[in-house]
C-alpha cells in the first residue's frame, strides 16, 4: 500500500469503491509522500495532516456501513491558499493577511468535500497570486521538482509541484491570465482551465466583489497528472452555488459531436521567435491527434495577439484601480517592480477606453466562437519558448516583456473565456514542455477526451521524473 501516492484520483476512487483500499489507507500513503518530499519544495504551505487522518478514519466509517460513496470518496486533495476554507487563513501570500481567516468554505471546496474528497493541506502562491512563479514573503519560495532552477510557474505554482512530485493526486488551483496552466507546463502535468464562471467561486473573507474583468477571466480548476482525473473533479467541481449567481448550471458532458472531431492545428507566433522544440510537440501532438481517430488540419484562428492585447490593456487597466493600492502598501520590492513593469509595457486606459476595449471583447469572443463552430478544437502553443527561471520576471522590463510576448496563447484565451487545457508533453532544453488544446465554451468534456487521447500515446511525463529520482 506504500505506492498507493502514485496512482490517479479515479483508479483511487474506484479501488476504495471496490474495497480493494481503504482511505485511511490512501492518506496516510499521500501524506507520508509529503513527509518525504514537501520538506525540499515547499509546495503545501499549510499542513492538514491530523484532520486529514481523522476524516479518512470517518470515510472508511462510510465505507465499512455500505452506505452511498461519493465520486470523490476518500480521494486527497489540496487547495490553494488563496481560496477560503472554514477556519483557516487565507493571506494569498501576504504577511499583513496572514491571520485573515475564512468564516465558511468557498464553493469549490464544499463540492469537493461533499463529494467525498479530502482536504491534506493548501498550497503556496506568489504574492497577491499575481505572478508567473511562486514566491513570497509569507511562505517562501515553492522548488519545481525537475530542477532547483526552474520556475514552478504561477500562481499554482505550489499546486503544479506537489502534484508532480507525487504529494496526492487532485490539487485545486485558479487562473486568470495562465495561473493553472504555467504550473502545468513548468512541472509536467496536466490541467483544463474552464470556461468563464464554471466552477462556482465565492471567499468569504475577501474585502470587496472582484472587478468586472476578473470576474469573466478569472476561473477555478484542478491540476492532476491524468486527463481523467481532471474530467473528474472538474465535474465535481461545477456544481452549483447560491453564493455565486453567475455561475451557470450547464452539465459537465455536452451533446456528442460528429466524427471525426475537427482539429485545428496552428503555431502562428505573432512574430513571437518560436523555439522549435514547442512546434515539434505540437507536430507530435497532432500525429497522437490523429492516430486517435481525431481530423487534425492546418489551420490558423482569428489573431490571438488582438486578444493578449485586449487582455493587457483593460487588465492592467483594472489591476491598476483594484490591486495597485494594497500591492503599493503590502507588497514587497519586487512585486511592485514588477507590476511597474506590466504598466510600462501596456497602455492604461481613461474610462472610456476601458469600456470600448470590455466592447469589443465581444467581437473577439464571437470571431472565435464562429472558428470553433468549424473545428472544435484547436491545438496551439501554450508558452512558445522553454520554461523560464523561477526569477526571471524579476530580473527587468526585458524579461517581463519577453514572458507575456512568448504566452499570448495563454493571456488571450483567459480574455476570451474559453476553456483550454494543457498537458506535459516532454523536455524542451531540459525542462518540462507542453501544448495546449482550446475548446468550445462549456465543451471541457471535449478537451478532456482529446487530452486523454494524447496521455494513452505519449505518456505521463510526471511518471519520468519519478524513474528519474528512483521513486
């Protein structure tokens, strides 16, 4: 039973149906992998452990009754320590917030509890999660598990390493210009960012309603090493909540398609100096595509730059009147030289600017969806150059710039609204590497099949990194 911390969240839900494990059993595996590996890359922040063993002593309880198991039933999970839990901080990386604490679960966690799950720690974010990398004053700094160098990503950073390095199997994280997907990409796993207001949100804890912006970008998710398991708990996931009123009751699965399923395949760079190990998986991609019985075709979508633009200018515009005030006030040197930089490189809109570039989101939104109405999926780059150090946007104005020029497939699809996964292909000049998978709105189930059609082909690149380190 000590291995039981390397198997996925559905074959762990299933063999604790099946009776083949016990929860107890489960956690005390996950949380013993923690033992052994959080120590080095502080990835889980806030230890659960004690409540963990208690509530898996109670789901074997249930087990043991024959009474009705949720999906989730037994299955470890951590959240990330920007979203609220009963009880607990919520301090998003911040010293002064450190004792601010959560009067009751936000949704997302209360779907996954009552699906069964069971919560062993939160994870680390960077300061305000408003970072490509994961580092702050509260917690420290979060290590990528393929090498002390390289960046784990932001602002899931925390979530990307655990799972990777095997500490549980479901890590809950949120994403508003690429933060479930750089995580992904840096540690070589595999995650769906959804579509707009999917998975109910709602912090108890939080001083004010979120800007108009961020609500329509700002999405919650899971980080997991198996596309399944992402269809799983996103499924879990979306249901609905009283608090959130714009979250939609749409149902996880969506009608059949026709088959084959359109794909399209693009590596336009928007005159971005593409690394040729990114067009190289996406070529591999294709073929996996292709050879599963998908219809991969060339063929490029409405220009993604005219999104990561429109998301630059009105995002830094609304960042600048909702987070500039506490980041000046709270925030260390070097989050707000950072954000210098990000009001350096975009054009800050006057009101009527903002509210003529939230318009025409629209037509961009529509130029897509009319795209996605000919080819369901579209495969593109995620980052188009190798992933970066874990302090390179704080090096200068050249190395912010060059990190939201290389990620436009990131920030344009949050403008957007779509969903997107992402999936660990390889190494690229020795860190981890992947593409991305763009889909119709509420059309994750599509993605998570497609995904799941490249994991069977290509493998778990996670699953390397542990031969590597002999685990």
């Amino acid at each position: 039973m000590t291995d039981l911390w390397k198997l996925g969240a559905a074959e762990l839900a299933a063999g604790i149906r099946q009776r083949t494990y016990k929860p107890s059993e489960v956690v005390d595996a996950v949380l013993d992998r923690v033992t052994s590996r959080n120590g080095e890359l502080n990835a889980i922040t806030y230890d659960l452990a004690d409540q963990a063993r208690e509530d898996a002593q109670l789901a074997d309880d249930v087990v043991s009754a024959g009474l009705e198991l949720g999906p989730l039933h037994g299955v470890p999970v951590t959240i990330k320590e920007n979203i609220d839990q009963a009880g607990l901080p919520n301090p998003n990386g911040i010293p002064a917030f450190a004792d601010l604490l959560a009067a009751e679960d936000a949704p997302l966690v209360r779907n996954l509890r009552r699906a069964g799950a069971i919560v062993i720690g939160r994870t680390n974010v960077p300061e305000f999660s408003m970072r490509g990398t994961t580092d702050n004053p509260l917690r420290g700094r979060t290590r990528n598990p393929w090498g002390e160098d390289i960046s784990p990503g932001g602002s899931s950073g925390g979530a990307g390493a655990a799972c990777a390095a095997g500490m549980g199997p479901l890590h809950h994280g949120n994403d508003i210009g690429g933060s479930l997907r750089f995580p992904a990409m840096a540690n070589g796993v595999t995650t769906v960012k959804p579509t707009s207001n999917r998975i109910p949100v709602y912090n108890s804890s939080a001083a004010a309603e979120r800007g108009p912006l961020a609500q329509v970008m700002s999405v919650q998710g899971v980080i997991a090493r198996h596309a399944d398991d992402v269809r799983l708990a996103t499924s879990v996931m979306i249901q609905p909540d009283p608090r959130d009123p714009i979250s939609p009751p749409v149902p996880f699965d969506g009608p059949v398609l026709d088959r084959p399923i359109t794909v399209a395949k693009t590596t336009e760079a928007a005159g971005y100096d593409i690394h040729p190990g990114i067009v190289e998986l996406i070529e591999r991609a294709a073929a996996q595509l292709t050879e599963a019985g998908y219809r991969v075709v060339d063929a490029d979508p409405p220009p993604v730059i005219d999104a990561a633009r429109g998301w630059f200018s009105t995002g830094t515009t609304e960042m600048e009147a909702t987070l500039l005030a506490p980041i000046r006030q709270h925030g260390t040197p070097t989050i707000n030289q950072i954000f210098d930089h990000y009001f350096e490189l975009s054009e800050l809109l006057d009101r009527d600017g903002y509210i003529a570039g939230f318009a025409d989101r629209t037509r961009l939104m529509r130029d897509w969806s009319l795209f996605l109405d000919r080819y369901p999926l579209v495969l593109t780059p995620f980052m188009m150059r190798p992933m970066y150090d874990h302090d390179y946007d704080a090096r200068g104005l050249a190395e912010v710039r060059d990190l939201f020029a290389s990620a436009i497939y990131s920030t344009g699809i949050n403008y957007l609204g779509l969903p997107a996964g992402v999936i660990g292909m390889d190494l690229v000049d020795e860190r981890p590497a992947a593409v991305q998978l763009v889909g119709r709105r509420y059309r994750e189930d599509v993605i998570c099949d497609a995904l799941a059609a490249i994991e069977e082909r290509n493998g778990v690149l996670a699953h390397r990194l542990w031969a590597r380190d002999g685990d």
